[in-house]
C-alpha cells in the first residue's frame, strides 16, 4: 500500500442494501427456490452512498454467498488501494443464553451447522436441517431425548453444566427443554427430576425463552399487553383512597369486577401490605359503625380511573415511572391542601430497579403534564445548611435513638437510609439492613454521615420522623436526578432502587428543601398546580 494510502472501512456484502431486482420468472417462486437477482451493491461511506452494477454473470447468485473485494483511488493517484474487510459481530437480539446456549451448541454441533457458506448462527433454526432433526426428535413426552446421533454413529449429547437436557419439539413449534437431575427419577410433568420445564420463543432465530404459553412468544416477541392502572377506592367517602397497580398478564381486559376480586385474593394482599391494612381497617370500621348489618355492606369497591394498555417488556418500566411520579404528586398537592382535599396513595413501596438517566426523564414529563413542575436558584450567602434542631452534629446523635442519614458513591450515587428502633446499629453509623444489603456489599461504610434526629419519649413517633427524613431524602435525590444536578462534576442518582415507606403527608415537611440544598448547595423551587378532584376522582394523567 502506498504512502498515500488510507485504511478505511467499508460495508461487507451482508450489510449491503439491495437497490432493485430483476429477472424474476415467477410470482409464486420462493427466496429458497429461487435466489434474489441482485443487480447493484450499494456501498455507504462517510456520508456518501455509492453505486456499484454486478457483474451479469453473478445477478443471480444469492449474495449470502458472495465476497466483494472494494478498492479505490486515492488523490488522483493511478494506484488503486484495497480496503481491509473489517469482520463484524452480527447483531443477533435473540442470542441464547444458559441452558438455551448448551441446546444450541449442541444441535449446532450434531448438524455440523457452520462448515458451509452462508450457514451462520441465526439462520440455524430456519433450515431444513434442523426442521427435519426436530421432527425425528418429535414430542413424545415417553421419549426422554438427551443426546442425538447421525448417521456415522457419531453422538452429540445436550447437557448444561454436566447434567443431561431433556428436550421436544412442542406441538412443531417450539423447543422444550428441562434440566435432569442425575440419580433422580426424570418426569416432564412434575418438578422431579429436575426444575421447571421451559421452551424456547417460537420466532425463527429467537433462542430466548417463551413466557406466552399460548403461541411461544418470548416476552420482546409477544404482542400481548399489561395494564397500568390507577385505582380508587369508591365507597370511602372521606378521601380519595388512590393505588397505582399492574396486575398479572390476562388474555382479556380486565373489569372492575376482575380486580376487585383480584386485591381480594390472599396472596395479593401478601404482596400489598399497605393496601391488605387498608382494606383490614375498612371492614373493621364498617363493624364499627354498622354493627348488626356490616356483613351486608361492601366496605370497599376499587373503580378502575385509569388503565394504560402496555407491551409486557415495558409495563412494568411505566408502572414505576407512574408509581414514582404520583409519589410525587400526592406528597406536594397534600403539602398545598386542606386536610379534606388531601389524597391517599395507599402505597408502600415505590420501586424503581434499573432506573437510567431516560426512567428520571420520563418521571419528570409526567409530573409536569399534572402540573408540577422543579427549577432551582442559588441560595441566600447566609444560609445555614445544618440547623442544629433537624441535624445534630455527628457526635451529638444518639445511635441508640431512630435518625435518618445518607451515604454517597463514586460518580454521583446516593442513598438514604434510616436507623430505627427495630434496625439499630451500635457501633458505626446505618441502619442494620442497609449496612449488609447497600452498604457493605459496594463498601461504601465510610461515607455514612447521620442527618436527622428528634428525641422524644414516644418510640414509635421517633421512628416515623426518622422515615419521613428518609422518604424526603430519597425524594430530593430523585428530584436532583430529574434536574440532570451534578455533584463533583457526577450527575446525582439514587443509589437506592425504591422508596422503603411513601407518605402521604409528613411532619417536617422543610426537610426536603434542607437536604436539597445540602446535596446540590441550591434552592429547590416547586410550582405545582393542585390535583382536580371531581366527584371524589383527583384528575391525574396518565
């Protein structure tokens, strides 16, 4: 190569795009029976498309097979340079993973999948080969398929991690699989033997696993949706009795009666501690105040005020973006109410694992379409950032006593954390989960500074100032994250993944503008426009 020469990249004949075809002699001929005339290749390079006529005599050779060798001109010279192919990893979305890898390997070895031209990974599962070895392998649950020979005598056996794979070629669609456990009695329909039975997405080329056990889709591939909804309680009377919620996939939408009957069930409460003491608290009040017939009256009805149809890949990504946001919501518009105005979200926890910089950018478009919106401005020079009545100095903190405190990260992280009466920590600062779950495991120890602390002859209210704090940490992080703030050059983020405790309204609600300042050294500015609330419904957008 000359001295003049540039190494450049150019686009292989896979990535090529196919400007027109021609020559085609009938309609009815498949890609298969027929390989696609090809008359130009079409090259893109930094910026530029070019335009490039085949040869006649390869028009109707299929391009999956072809190599193209590109050579150019540089600055006028007469020499011409060869481009140096530059091989690429194929995208592949459906690439397979754990036990669904070793199945692969293992049929792609026994057809040999891979020694001719063309035959790469993703067009396995389309060919005739592997049709025809999953026909012989059949769906026989008797057969108990865990390795494969050919012709020669030569044997592939399928095992994940030095145990054998049980495999089937459910219905003709999709392959089935279940690990066996080695000196236990193997059964396809029962956990004996081994774990759980699975199958692979039905899609061609997909090697994720089916979660649609109706049609095989994986959970990207499935067309079905979830809802996202927001409840109210109707026969409460007093206040708007509110719950954002997504219940479990269903083939059809669900009605009021559905749900109703779903919070009612057992597990469901299980899993909504907040909601199974509201719904406890409800027929005790009704036995309460009916004492002869509260049998007779529903203590509660859940009317469906909003429901958002969602793909099952991102239903629960909104649920949280929903869940936060009316977090939010609730706390300020009852922060600029009248106690009769104010809305209960009947929520616990608000989850928000695998958060990114997109899930806070979403949070903030839906707060601020139900007009609450956040800006921020420099503080007063004399602002005093750690009054001695909301936080202590360090060695002024009882660690015996309930207080809330934070600890920070590399790049950025933050968390909030709380001390209470049933998680004290003697020696060190943290509460004793926080300590095992967050803090140790990214050894972040050191950097738990206490915040707030108020001492009072009542325990349980000790502990509930001190979980206030908390709640309204987290919220001034989540709100520091909305505002893209940075922290010693890091964007500012929770290092959390949820809210322990919502609450709905709280004692000391200045706190929050307190540990805003602390953490971005700004003011916190909050214009909201209180909820519309017709006929016990508050106007909330989804």
């Amino acid at each position: 190569m000359s001295g003049k020469a540039r190494k450049m990249e150019g686009k292989t004949s896979e990535e090529a795009l196919p400007l027109r075809k021609k020559g085609r002699k009938s309609s009815t001929q498949t890609a298969q029976q027929q390989p696609p005339n090809k008359s130009h290749v079409f090259l893109q390079y930094n910026g530029r498309s070019l335009e490039f006529t085949v040869p006649e005599a390869l028009q109707s050779e299929d391009p999956q097979g072809l190599k193209f060798q590109v050579t150019v001109l540089h600055s006028g010279d007469d020499d011409p340079v060869q481009l140096d192919l530059v091989e690429r990893e194929e995208i592949w979305p459906g690439r397979p993973e754990g036990v669904a890898m070793s199945i692969f390997k293992a049929f792609k070895a026994h057809l040999r999948w891979g020694e001719q031209p063309g035959e790469t990974d993703m067009l396995m599962d389309s060919s005739p080969q592997f049709l025809a070895m999953m026909t012989e392998i059949g769906d026989d649950p008797s057969k108990h398929v865990c390795s494969l020979q050919r012709s020669d005598g030569t044997v592939t056996r399928i095992l994940h991690n030095g145990q054998d794979v049980m495999v089937r070629w459910f219905k003709g669609t999709n392959v089935y699989f279940k690990v066996r456990v080695a000196g236990q009695q193997f059964n396809w329909g029962t956990k004996t033997g081994g774990g759980s039975v699975h199958k692979i997405c039905t899609v061609k080329s997909c090697w994720s696993l089916s979660v649609d056990r109706v049609v095989g889709y994986c959970r990207p591939h499935s067309k079905k949706t979830e809802e996202v909804m927001l409840l109210r309680d109707v026969k409460n009377y007093t206040n708007p009795n509110i719950l954002v919620f997504c219940p479990t996939l269903k083939m059809t939408t669900y009605t009021e009666e559905d749900i109703n009957e779903y919070v009612r069930n057992p597990s469901i409460r299980t899993n909504y501690p907040t909601l199974d003491k509201y719904m406890t608290d409800r027929v005790n009040v009704m036995k309460e105040e009916h004492p002869e017939t509260w049998e007779n009256i529903v203590p509660f009805w859940f009317e469906i005020d909003q429901s958002l149809p969602m793909t099952t890949t991102q239903a629960t990504r909104r649920y949280n973006v929903i869940s936060v946001g009316t977090s939010l919501l609730v706390h300020f518009h009852n922060l600029a109410s009248t106690e009769t105005d104010r809305v209960i979200l009947q929520m616990k926890f608000i989850h928000f694992l695998g958060a990114d910089s997109q899930f806070w950018d979403e949070v903030l478009q839906f707060v601020n379409k139900n007009g609450l919106t956040f800006s921020t401005s420099p503080l007063p020079l004399d602002y005093n950032f750690r009054p001695t009545h909301y936080f202590p100095p360090e060695d002024k903190i009882v660690k015996t006593l309930p207080y809330s405190y934070q600890g920070h990260g590399k790049e950025g992280g933050i968390y909030d954390g709380v001390s209470t009466s049933n998680s004290i920590v003697v020696v060190g600062f943290g509460s004793k989960s926080h300590r095992k779950q967050k803090t140790a495991l990214t050894g972040l120890a050191h950097t738990i500074v206490p915040l707030f602390q108020e001492i009072l002859d009542d325990t349980a209210e000790m502990d509930k100032t001190a979980l206030q704090a908390e709640y309204l940490g987290s919220l001034s992080t989540i709100i520091a994250s909305m505002l893209k703030l940075k922290k010693d050059g890091h964007h500012i983020r929770p290092i959390i993944y949820q809210i322990d405790q919502h609450f709905n309204s709280v004692k000391y609600p200045e706190l929050l503008d307190m540990i805003f300042a602390i953490r971005t050294g700004l003011q916190l500015n909050v214009n909201l426009e209180p909820l519309i609330i017709m006929d016990g419904k508050p106007d909330i957008i989804f």
